[in-house]
C-alpha cells in the first residue's frame, strides 16, 4: 500500500550520504536529473481524504484496474516522498554544513533556474505504457457511479496532449475537399488556437471554479480529466465529419458527448461537498463540453458546406448559409472565375461572422 | 620522470618534455573515478587538422556538405537500421527540404493580397514547431535520443513527402478532376507512409521497446498534418 513504500525508502536512504542515496535512487529510475517536482507530490501525499477514496474504489473495481492504479500510485508516491525527503535532507544538510552562512539564497536561485531550464519538470507527468493509455482512453467514456468516496484521477499530460494534437488533426481532416481555394493559414492557425484554447482555457476556468467550490482537484488532475474527456469529441467529429447527416450527428452528442460529460460531471462530484457547490461546478463543465463540441460541428461545418454546394451545385438539399449566384448556363471558360467569386464571398462572409 | 618520445610529424620540437608534467599539481579526490581515456594532444596534428580545413576552396566545403547530405537522402529514401543520421546529424538537409516544401505550397494567385507571405511562414513554423514538440515528447518518454539528433530524423524524414508535393505540382498541371484528386491522393497516402517507416526505423531503437507505440504516434500525426497541407494544395 502507499504508506508501506515510504518508510522502506526512507530507511535505504537514510545509511549513506542523504544526497547520495537520493541522486542514485532518480538516476535508477529514469536516468533523469535531480530536480524534483513538488508539484507531483500534491497528487500522491496519501491525505486521508485520498486514501479512503482510494480504498473504496479500489474494493469496487476489477482487479486489473486495481492492479494498474495501485502500481501507479506506489510509483508516484516512492517518487514523491522519497523527493520530498532527498530535498528536505539536502536542505537540512546545506544549513548544517554552513551555520554562520546562509547558502539557501544562491542555491535556491540556481535551483530555480534549473528548474525552470530543465525539461525534466515534466518527465513524470509523461511516465505511462500504452497499456494505461489504452485503459483511459475506455474509461473516459465510462461514468462511474460511486459519488461518495473522491474518484481517482490520472494525472498524466501524455494522454490529453496527443489527444488535443489529434484533434486538431480531425478537424484539419474535415475541411479538405477537392478543388477547392481554402485559405490553410487562417485554418489551421484556428483549429490549433480553438483546441488548445479550449483545453488550457477551460481548465482554468474549471478549476478556478473549484476552488471557488471547495472542491479538491489540482489543475493537473483537471487538465487530465478536461483531455481524457476530448475523446468522445475525437471521436464524434472523426465520424460525423465523413457522413455529412445531421440526424447522426444530433445523436452522437447526444451519446458519446453525453458519456464523456458524465463521467467528468461524476468524477467531479465525488470530489465536492455541497449541493449548490456540485451543481455550479457539474452545470458549467457539462454545459461548455457539450456546447464545444456543437460548435466545433457547426462552425466548421458550416465553412464545409458552404465551400462544398458551391461546387457541387443545386443537387444535393443545402443549407442556405450564403447567397449563391452561380447560373446554370455558363461557359466552360468563365466558371472557374465564377466559382471562386462565389467561394471567396463564401469564406468571407463565414469568417466575418465569426 | 619517464620522458616523452618525439611526436612523428613534428619537425619542431627540440627538446623532449618530462610525461605528465603539467599534471603535477592537479590533486585527484579519491571519489571521483577517473575513467576514458587520457591522451596526450599532439598540437602539431591540431593545427594541421585546422588549417586543412580553412584553406580548402568554398567549393570543396560545399561539395563536402553536398555530399553527406545527398547521402542523408539515399538512407531516407530506403531505410534500413542504421544510424548514419544519428551519428553525424546535420540540419542542412531538414532546411533545404523545408524551404523547398514551403516555397513550394505558396501559390501563385495574384488575386489576393496577402498570399505567399502567411503561406510559407506557416509551413515553417509547423514543421520546426512540431519536430520540437515530438523531440520534447520522445525525451520525456525515456528516450535516449538528443535533441539535434531527433531534428535531424524528422526533418530529413520530409523528403518522401516533398517529393510528393513535387508529383502533385506535376499532376496538377493536367487540370483539376476527380481522377486528378484519386492519384495525388494516391501518391500523397503512399508517400506519407514512406515517411513514416523511415522515421521510425531511425528513431525506435532510442526508445524504451515498450513504449515505440507512444512516441511514434505524435510522428504519425506531425507527417499527417504536412500531407494534409500537400493534397489541399491548388494552384489557382
């Protein structure tokens, strides 16, 4: 269990040079540098509120998950308590070794530095197999229904970084079309700017939220949660943006946007005491993940379909967005300028109303 | 002292210097192991080494460059496992090819105003910014591949993707169709996929065997973005 690990670590710590012991231990790990996030200890520091949280969900799961999450948790916490004690006993050490000077200035600031230079702040944040990626990847999708004890959050950046790239991707995917003069700078400067705007603005805000609520959740944990739960919108878009029906579309926000809303609302929940504090905090989350994914549909594919029936013509039922002044009879030369009059116009009245 | 032998090749040295002299007062903590090798530079070799190298003509340097770089391609263009681009990295090769590939999406339409500027800025600060990224995500993974050398890679990597920009360029000289679209959509697929077995035969022996899946999928992403960009492309 997570309090077993850090006396047994502490204990092999404790024979040789603190510094020593704590260097070897990191290096064994990952080959990584000493620096220390203590951050990451936020996540681990086995408060009880945690730990009985953890108990619970872990009598209530299967036992391959339990297995994962329990692995994970003791990795996190050797980590994080071992740290904490290397950089304590470093310190100690430093005010020891120097009594009528103090070196904690200088050497805070080089560590600073250090820390802020090095990449290695993140190296943990980013220690996961496929297999756990896998796993939380289905499990976004799976609201879990115990609210009483705080559900456990992943808090890795790998998942939710690829999956704001991919999305990204998806929505670069749903405007291609043939033949057409698409401005690809304004296009993919917005797609990137909307994802990854959604996911760090939302998560903010979200947090913001909670900490106005009370509730306890670390912004890591919430940019985790917030990017686990792009999946659904992935995976909506990737499907609805290749079969061009509304009717569809309605129903899979409906189902997958709702499973993935519900499984955040949930985890939130179990994370926050009060009513009044649950529903402001649940409302919000659930009603911008839905209306993102409404708009990244719409606002896009309103673009999409603006471009796509001017090419393809009166055929297929449009939805009269823009104004389209193409004559049936055209000479072959002078429809290309035509066309490219009316897509231009197109572009331009969807990008002024944005 | 044991005393130095004369360094062959060197005209000039008149006398022979005591070995390890300079080395006298260096005092040695017993902790700190002492390991690689310990040799004696021979100036007289290094500044030889130096001049040869400022004294050759442009053209020799150029052609010097030229070369490891057009070999560079031939290891792209039928990747096997080898680690020619890692062991001598160089960022000519990912330059020349993002400078091609950019100037080569800007279009030539005079119609509006702010063409060709945005389009080739664009281009380069994807593809710099997303070779980083994937650099910085296979680092934090575990990966014991630095920096420059995983620039390296994926910029040199672009050329099956270049090329098709090429094939499409020549395409679409023939006019627009849906035939036109079905072969560059064609070339593009199998150019793309060309990309990325290359990259990934140079870059999967630097990471942990079991998380090859995890740092090559922002690959399959960056290469999938660039070949949206080629197939979209029309010169109008």
């Amino acid at each position: 269990m997570a309090t077993t690990a850090a006396p047994t670590g502490g204990a092999r710590n404790g024979a040789g040079p603190e510094w020593g012991g704590f260097e070897e231990n990191i290096q064994v790990m990952g080959g990584g540098s000493a620096v220390i996030d203590m951050e990451n200890m936020d996540d681990t520091s086995g408060s009880s509120f945690e730990d009985m949280g953890e108990l619970h969900q872990r009598l209530r799961e299967e036992e391959v998950d339990a297995d994962a999450a329990a692995a994970e948790e003791e990795d996190g916490e050797f980590l994080g308590m071992k740290g904490f004690k290397g950089q304590l006993s470093r310190q100690v050490a430093d005010q020891v070794s120097c009594p009528g000077r103090n070196q904690m200035g200088s050497r805070q600031a080089s560590r600073a530095f250090s820390l802020y230079a090095n990449i290695d702040i993140l190296r943990p944040y980013f220690d996961v197999e496929p297999a756990q990626v896998r796993s939380r990847l289905l499990e976004s999708m799976i609201p879990i229904k115990m609210v009483n004890f705080p559900q456990k959050i992943a808090g890795e950046l790998y998942g939710p970084l690829m999956l704001v790239f991919t999305l990204v991707a998806i929505l670069l995917h749903g405007m291609k079309t043939s033949d057409t003069i698409i401005r690809e700078g304004t296009l993919m400067g917005t797609a990137i700017g909307t994802c990854f705007g959604y996911w760090l603005g939302v998560s903010s805000f979200i947090y913001f939220l909670a900490y106005l609520c009370n509730a306890q959740i670390t912004m890591l944990q919430m940019l985790a949660l917030l990017g686990y739960g792009l999946f659904g919108h992935c995976i909506v878009l990737f499907i609805t943006y290749n079969i061009h029906l509304h009717a569809l579309f309605y129903l899979f926000w409906l189902l997958v946007g709702g499973l993935s809303t519900m499984r955040m609302v949930a985890v939130l929940v179990s994370r926050t005491v009060g009513p009044t504090q649950r529903l402001l905090l649940c409302g919000t989350l659930a009603a911008l993940h839905m209306l993102f994914l409404l708009y990244l549909h719409f606002a896009y594919h309103k673009v999409v379909e603006g471009i796509l029936d001017t090419l393809e013509g009166p055929n297929i039922p449009p939805i009269q967005r823009v104004p389209r002044d193409i004559p049936a009879m055209l000479p072959a030369a002078r429809l290309p300028t035509t066309m490219l009059n009316a897509t231009a116009k197109a572009i331009a009245v969807t990008l002024q109303s944005h | 002292m044991a005393e130095a032998e004369e360094s062959p090749g060197d005209p000039g040295t008149a006398s022979p210097r005591p070995l390890f002299a300079g080395l006298s007062d260096i005092s040695i903590s017993q902790d700190i192991p002492v390991e690689g090798e310990i040799t004696i530079p021979i100036r007289s070799r290094i500044r030889e080494f130096d001049s040869s190298t400022l004294n050759e003509s442009v053209h020799s340097t150029i052609m010097r460059d030229l070369k490891a770089v057009g070999k560079k391609f031939m290891h792209v263009l039928y990747p096997r496992k080898s680690n020619t681009l890692l062991r001598d990295w160089d960022l000519w090769g990912p330059l020349i090819l993002c400078v091609t590939l950019a100037l080569m999406l800007q279009r030539d339409s005079a119609d509006s105003e702010k063409d060709g500027g945005p389009q080739f800025a664009e281009v380069f600060v994807i593809v710099w910014f997303g070779a980083v990224t994937i650099t910085l995500n296979s680092k934090l993974l575990g990966g014991n591949i630095s920096f420059f050398q995983s620039l390296c890679v994926l910029g040199y990597c672009i050329l099956p993707l270049t090329v098709a920009m090429l094939i499409c360029r020549l395409v679409l000289l023939a006019g627009p169709g849906p035939v036109n679209f079905m072969v560059r959509l064609f070339v593009v697929i199998v150019m793309f996929a060309w990309s990325i077995v290359a990259s990934t035969a140079f870059l999967a022996d630097s990471q942990p065997p079991n998380r090859r899946a995890l740092a090559v999928y922002p690959v399959f992403l960056f290469y999938f973005v660039i070949s949206w960009m080629i197939l979209t492309f029309t010169p109008q």
